[in-house]
C-alpha cells in the first residue's frame, strides 16, 4: 500500500514537472531550475532579495526565476519596474494566483482578486476611505481622537521604559476599526486582540514548509495534514469575527446615515441584490474587510515603530524634526495635516523611513492579464512576475546613499521637501496600495503628536541600537525595542 502510494506521488509530481516546464513560452534566461524545487535551493536565505538582486547581475534586469516548479519572471531596478507596471500598467496589473488563497480568501477582496471584481472593488474601497466621514468626523479626526488616547497612556509611563509595539498596533489598528467597524477597542479588548493573534498567527504559518510546498503541489498535498489546513482554519475564523460585526449593522442600518465601511458596503450589497453579477456580496466584503484591516494596520505600525527607533539611533534627526514642530505647530495646538507642507524636513524623514525599511523587498506577486511580448520576451498570460521594490528603493542611481538613512534624500538644496520618482514604498502602476493616503496621515499626525510631547530616550547608546528588521515570509517589520517617554 505505501509503495502504490510513493508511485502514484512520484507520477503526479513528474507530470506536472513536463506540466509546467513545457509551458515556458520564450521567457527571459535565468539560473536552471531543479525539478520540483527550481530555483528554491539558491533562496534558503531569510533576506530572499540578496540572491534575487545577485543573480540579476549576471542575467539582467529582467530574468526568470522558478519558485518550485513555477516560472516568475523578476524585475530588478527602476527602469525595469516602472516600464512594467506604469508603461504597460493593465498588462501587468493582474495578481499571482497563489494556490493557498484558494483555500483561504477563494479570490475574493481587494488584495488576492482579478479582473472586473478587483476593479470594482478597488474603485469603491478607495472612494470610500477617501471619502468616508465628511458629514460627521472625517478620517483625520479619527486619527486625532485615536492619538489622543494613545497619548494619554504614553503619559502614565511616567518616563519609565517599555516596548511601545504593542500600544501602537493597538493604536492603529483601532483607526482602521473606527473607519471599518464604526468603533474602537479598549487596548486591552479581548476580542481586538483575538482578530489581531490570528492574523499574526497567518503570517508567521506563511514561512511553514508545508505552506511552502501547497503552493507547488496542491493538488497532492490538499489530501495530506498538515500546517496548511490549519492556516484555512485560522482564516475562517478572521471572517467569522468579521461577519459577527456584519450582522450587528445589519440590525442598526440607516441608509440615510452610514457609519462606516461595512454600511456603505450593505448599503451596495442592497442597491445591487437583483444583479447576479454584482461584486457586492457577503464573501466579498468580508474579505475586503480583512484586507484593508491587515494592510491599514501592519505596515503602519510598523513604519512608525522604525521610525522611533531610528529617530532613537540617529538624536540629532530627532532635535531637527523637535525644533520644526516647534516653530510651525507649538506646544499646545495639536498637529493637523495642514501642516505637513510646512514641514519640509519632517516630511523627508518619513519618506525616507518608509525608503530605506523597505518592508516588502520584493513587492507582492503580479501576473500578466494576457499574453504579452515584453524586451523582446513572450510572456505567456497568468506568467507569475515579481517587481523587485527593494531594487527600487535601493537604486543608487536615484539615491545618493541608498545603504544609509539620509533624509536629505528628500531634500533640495534649499532644505525643501523634493519628490522622488523613484519612491515606490506603496507600489506603483493599478496595484499600488490603496490605503497610501491613509498611512501618509497616520505616520504625520502620530510621529509630530508624540514628539511635540514627549522626548524620547534609549537605555541604549546609538551605537548600540540595531535597525536590523525582524523577517516574516516575504516581508520584514520592525524589531523590538524599548525606550522611554519623557513629558516636556
């Protein structure tokens, strides 16, 4: 019985090898693939960028790369990148298909979707979070308000040191709540932290080999335990903790007053319940929901948690942005974004952190939406592609010092603010981030408010600090830290 077993495996794998390789099209030349694994081997290393960035200088800017039994082609360098995603932006505009959403978000949302469910749906998110709020309290007042209460327990630290990660995710993750759900959580909210386990759970199940290997062989390890099934469990229960909200508006509904993004969502849901074709249905909003909640929280939490850090390490960036705050906001009035075109070299510090902590080296996973002739390669339609960000962001031709923290990066010689082509922290092209307007304003009204007051302080001299990232899967966050708040 278990020889038949290994036989029938041994077979599967080796057609979907002839499968998969014999559908190459003519792509770019790139290092040769081993059967099953491909290129795998050569990206054992946490920082997978390196050996990506590495082998596009013998191949190019432009190469394939096989992940498992599947081709990527991988895009290296500013040029390469934006002639992809901007120049021919609707051809590169589709997602990867990953064979774990398929048991987990099925394709629907925003983040994993395709095609006229990922337009309609980015349209409406964008809008809506652009929008939301005007009649009543606009996003920046919910910043404001969520500040203030993160403000007022920083206050109770009474200058001791602690790790201020856990606060600010909380923090943060309760903006996107007041936009989402229409409230917020007390930091200590069991059921704000449960949401917030499970989807930190996901990312850490992401690196497992098993979730690794579903994604080159479904079809055999779909029938196999393992990790895999309990990643599709754990996200199950993201979306049962998400409906239970959305039956609780369903109760309270107002169309002539909606409080947030599940009642215009519900709102649609109704203007459309006769179209069998519509986006607007449950599956879609709950998953929407959770892809704006991981993206609206995650990266902003960390963006700013490195941003003290580093701010910590390098004092004098620190004395600059203090002595700005100073002068255009005070001590007293509370910042508003209205100020941040007056701040040139606060503005400069942000860029330049959310530049040089790259948080997702290698960007997600793009597809060709149709066969496409691209340098002079055939791309074949659903071809995997990889838009290097870090070789962005890290491209010398366009950054002075692209290994160091240097905000001048943003700077001209007058001490103004100078935009960048080049800064592609969100994206670029169709699938550029969504929620870039929202971090913008968080990373403003939160850095500017605890600054202007409180003095931050390390146990640690700046030698001593490390900025190095803690990496997850293909992204990177902050490191923990501690430091201590000290009233002016």
């Amino acid at each position: 019985m278990a020889w038949s077993l290994y036989l029938l495996i041994a077979v599967l794998i080796l057609f979907l090898v002839r499968k998969v390789f014999g559908r190459r099209g003519h792509l770019p030349p790139g290092p040769t693939p081993l059967p099953v694994l491909g290129n795998l081997l050569h990206l054992k290393s946490r920082e997978t960028h390196k050996p990506i960035l590495e082998f596009s200088k013998k191949y190019g800017p432009v190469y394939t790369l096989y992940i498992g039994p599947q081709p990527a082609v991988v895009l290296v360098g500013y040029k390469a990148v934006k002639e992809a995603l901007v120049d021919h932006a609707e051809k590169f505009s589709g997602r990867a298909e990953v064979p774990i959403v398929d048991i987990t978000s099925k394709g629907y949302g925003i983040f994993f979707s395709n095609g006229e469910r990922w337009k309609e749906l980015r349209r409406f998110s964008l809008t809506t979070l652009r929008n939301f709020g005007m009649g009543k309290r606009s996003i920046e007042e919910r910043i404001q308000e969520e500040v203030q209460n993160l403000l007022e327990f920083f206050q109770e630290t009474k200058g001791t040191v602690f790790d201020p990660t856990f606060f600010i995710r909380r923090s943060v993750s309760n903006v996107i709540c007041s936009v989402l759900f229409g409230r917020r959580f007390e930091y200590t909210d069991p059921k704000l932290q449960t949401l917030l386990d499970l989807i930190a759970e996901n990312v850490r199940r992401v690196d497992n080999i098993w979730v690794q290997m579903y994604n080159f062989i479904p079809s055999i390890l779909k029938y196999f335990p393992g990790p895999h099934h309990k990643l599709t469990e754990n996200y199950q229960a993201q979306l049962d903790y998400v409906e239970e909200i959305v039956r609780e508006h369903e109760k309270t509904l107002d169309p002539s007053s909606p409080r947030d993004y599940i009642d215009v969502f519900l709102l649609k849901m109704q203007q459309e319940s006769k179209d069998p074709h519509t986006q607007y249905n449950l599956p879609n909003l709950l998953s929407c929901a959770l892809d704006i909640f991981f993206a609206g929280q995650e990266t902003t939490t960390s963006t700013l948690s490195s941003t003290l850090l580093i701010l910590l390490k390098y004092p004098h960036i620190k004395e600059k942005i203090q002595a700005e705050i100073e002068t255009v906001i005070g001590r007293t009035r509370r910042p508003c974004m209205e100020d941040h075109t007056k701040m040139p070299y606060t503005e400069a510090v942000l860029h330049e952190v959310m530049r040089f902590t790259d948080f997702l080296p290698l960007g997600a996973p793009h597809s060709v939406t149709e066969d496409t002739v691209f340098r002079g390669y055939y791309l074949p339609k659903g071809t995997i592609v990889f838009a290097v960000l870090h070789s962005v962001l890290y491209d010398a031709s366009f950054f002075k010092r692209p290994q160091e923290f240097y905000p001048e990066h943003f700077l001209d010689q007058q001490g103004l603010f100078k935009r960048n082509e080049a800064f592609i922290a969100f994206s670029t092209g169709k699938r550029a981030c969504p929620g870039e307007g929202l971090a913008r304003m968080e990373l403003f009204l939160y850095l500017t408010s605890i600054l202007q007051k409180f003095d931050i302080r390390s146990d640690k001299s700046p030698d001593e600090i490390d900025l190095s990232p803690e990496y997850s899967g293909l992204g990177k966050r902050a490191p923990r830290f501690e430091m201590a708040l000290v009233p002016y």
